[in-house]
C-alpha cells in the first residue's frame, strides 16, 4: 500500500470512533451472521489458544469474535488485533478489548511461525497483496485455521467504489476549491457590494462551470454518492455563498482546505479499494499457492446477497 493511500485509511480510522461512524462494508448482518457461526463452531471444536485478526480496522469482526468467546465456558484465547494504521489499532483495542494490539505490515507479520491457532480479516487482508494471505500460512499452527473475506473485483461493494472514485475524480478535476478560494478572497476585498466588483464577476464567472460539473456529478451518479459528502459540499458552498458576510474569511477558507483533503483522502481509500479487489482468477490461484503452503482448503466461494456478491470466502486449515 501506498504511503498516501495508508494515510487516507489512517485518517479514516481516526473518526471510528464517533458515535455516527457507519462502515456499512463490515456492518453487514449476513456477513456477521458468517462470522459468528464460524467463531462458535471453532470454540467448541478447535480451542485455538490464540488468535488474531489481520486487518482489523476499526475491530468489528473481533468485537463479534470477544462476543462468542464469552459464550463459550472454559480459558478463552489470547486475542490480538494487527493493522497497518495507529489509528485503527486503538480503535479496535477500544471497541474488542484485545489481550494486544499490532501495527505492523500484514505481508512481514511479527509472529513465530507455528504461533496462531486462528487467523481472520474482513476486508483488510488483501490491500498487503498476495503476499500476506500467504504470510498467514506461515503464522499456523498444526489444524489452525485461516479464514478471510476479500473484496472481489466484480462485488457490488467494488462496483460503488468505482463509481465513488469516477465522482470524486470528476469533482477534483473541476477546480472548484481552487476557484471558490479566488471568488472568496474577492468577495471579502471589496468594501462595497461584491457584485458591483470586476475581480468579483470575473471569479463568480470561472466558478460557474465547475459548479456546474459538480452539479453533472450529482446528476449522473445520485446525492448518495461517495457518501453523500459531494451533496454536503456541494450545499454547503452554496450557503457560503450566498451568505458571504455571516463568515469569516479565514473561517471559509479553512472550510475549504478541510473539504478537499476529506475528498482526497475519500477518492485515495476507493482508489486502495479498487487496487486490492481480487477477480476469482487470483483467488483460485492464491488458494492453489496455500495448499502447496500446508494449508487445506475448505472455502473458496463468494458470498452472495441480495445486493449481489459481497465478497469472496477464502478459508483453510493448516495440515
């Protein structure tokens, strides 16, 4: 992962933790259905003495996990979450109460081989590449097992984040923050009316297109997009505007500087997303590279919804 697109996940793990963060990749009843069921069978059955997921986020599949270990009498496993990000550890170490939290590269992951009776990750692993499902291979006790869901390239969740990336992309390539900051700056250094001042008109005239490719945006691909934050700036701008003198200049300019890094940073995560989406070609192969690995295969499927596929099953056990 790239070091921009790492930051763009850290910052977004930083708002995990206010009480409206949604993450409505992983806040999928069906998928924590999956999980729960998984975690209980393999309580009962296996009695991993430890277990850590890879990729945690902001810990919800962990959280479930802690849940179902609770329901289960007798020791419970020592319980680690890994991430790349700070920010996601902490998260996730405040939200599934771990026995420890990692931040580490899930490709080079800090553990002895033959240490971990059940490794997980939803959504997360696959942004390390390849190379860190194989990893886990390495982690894996005799009968532990390994169990992950991936984006799949042809997901409905991919296929939002191409449409995300697509609007944002459109959005960027407007110039509307840059051209706001001129129309802005002018209109607050004139002592009279801003629309009797030339620098005024003339920036009020370069922001008119790029308005209106936003707008196009909206149009073409809905007020939900990227998750609604095109719509809020979009609607925000145009109060700004038309209320100049209820703000500060500097008050307005910061709103602006605050926007476009929240959009960046929102087209770099859906870019990450994209780039680390698996087609069924690569997983096959991948779990083909975990047999000869030591790994049994037990799952290599999508997982299907309504929505369409909502990701691939990827799952096996160490021999």
């Amino acid at each position: 992962m790239s070091l921009a697109y790492a930051d763009a996940w850290d910052a977004y793990w930083q708002n995990a933790c206010s009480a409206d963060f949604t993450d409505k990749e992983v806040d999928q009843p069906l998928l924590s259905r999956l999980w729960r069921s998984l975690f209980l069978e393999e309580f009962r059955q296996h009695c991993p003495a430890i277990m850590l997921e890879v990729a945690c986020g902001k810990g919800a599949v962990s959280e479930i996990a802690r849940h179902c270990m609770e329901e289960i009498p007798g020791p419970s496993p020592t319980h680690l979450c890994l991430d790349y990000s700070l920010a996601a550890v902490k998260t996730s170490c405040q939200r599934a109460n771990p026995d420890a939290g990692l931040v580490a590269d899930a490709a080079r992951l800090p553990l002895q081989p033959g240490s971990v009776d059940l490794i997980f990750s939803q959504f997360g692993i696959e942004y390390a590449g390849k190379e860190a499902i194989l990893e886990c291979a390495r982690l894996l006790r005799k009968n532990g097992l390994f169990s992950a869901l991936i984006h799949y390239r042809e997901s409905a969740i991919s296929m939002e984040s191409q449409n995300n990336h697509a609007a944002l992309s459109q959005v960027e390539a407007s110039l509307i923050f840059a051209r706001a900051r001129v129309l802005f700056k002018a209109g607050f250094a004139t002592s009279g009316s801003p629309e009797a001042d030339p620098a005024f008109r003339q920036a009020d005239q370069s922001l008119a297109p790029a308005v209106s490719q936003v707008t196009a945006v909206l149009q073409r691909f809905g007020p939900g997009v990227a998750g609604g934050i095109v719509l809020q700036f979009y609607r925000d701008l145009g109060q700004m505007f038309n209320n100049m003198q209820a703000y500060e200049l500097t008050a307005i300019l910061d709103w602006l500087d605050r926007m476009e890094q929240e959009l960046l940073s929102y087209r770099q995560r859906m870019a990450s997303m994209l780039g680390a989406a698996m087609d069924a070609g690569q997983i096959t192969q991948t779990a083909q590279q975990l047999e000869t690995c030591g790994l049994k295969v037990e799952k290599c499927s999508p997982i299907e919804s309504e929505q369409g596929i909502l990701a691939w099953h990827l799952q096996g056990r160490a021999r």
